[in-house]
C-alpha cells in the first residue's frame, strides 16, 4: 500500500491506529456473533518469519518480522502478507509489548475488499 506507514494516525488515513483500549475492545466486538464480516469465524493461519532485532537503547528492543496470514471463510481463502514491527520494553527481565506496527505490503486490499481480522 502506498503512503508513509510512520505517519501520524491523527493526520493520516489508516486502516487500524488502535492503542490498548481500542484494540481489546475490537477483540471482544469480534468475538460475538453481531460481528457479521467474522461470523461464522474465519479459520486463519499465521506464519512468521525473518525474526530481527534492530536496535536496542536501554530497556527497549526494536524488533522486526515478515508475515502471512491465510483467512479462509465460506470456501474464500484471502492472504494477507507484509512487516511486523514490535517495540519491546525489558523491565526487571520480563519482555512486554509496547507498541506494534503492521506494515500490509500489498498493493492493494483487492480482491479481499476488506480487512475483518487481526493480521
């Protein structure tokens, strides 16, 4: 997809800019059956690859990954590919997620149409 994936959600168009609170509440949402783009829920399958860490700064790690993810609801499989970024935090040994980015390298959500799934 085109544009700048390190933009500011606040000033431009993204699929999903979710912080905590959001993102657990699209998981509940998802996970009823008023979901209609899920329900029946799709079957996905994810595979990561090409784990690297690219920079560490004091407690923090950046981390990056490709991935794929198969959808497959009512006989369509659609797949969805592109970077994974993670930013770390390592506090008293423990690893925690700070913020994640998913860069979709596709040129286009055709002929998927729509993005109902967490990638």
């Amino acid at each position: 997809m085109a544009g700048d994936p390190y933009a500011s959600p606040d000033s431009t168009l993204f699929l999903i800019a979710d912080d905590e609170h959001h993102l657990t509440e699209r998981v509940k949402r998802l996970g009823k059956k008023s979901a209609h783009a899920e329900y029946p829920h799709s079957i996905t399958q994810r595979m990561i690859s090409n784990v690297q860490i690219v920079g560490t700064e004091d407690d923090t790690t950046k981390v990056r990954s490709s991935f794929v993810t198969y959808r497959t609801s009512q006989g369509v499989t659609d797949t969805y590919f592109g970077r994974h970024e993670y930013l770390l935090l390592r506090p008293n040994g423990a690893i925690r997620i700070k913020e994640k980015r998913t860069i979709l390298k596709m040129g286009a959500l055709r002929p998927h149409g729509k993005l109902s799934i967490i990638v």
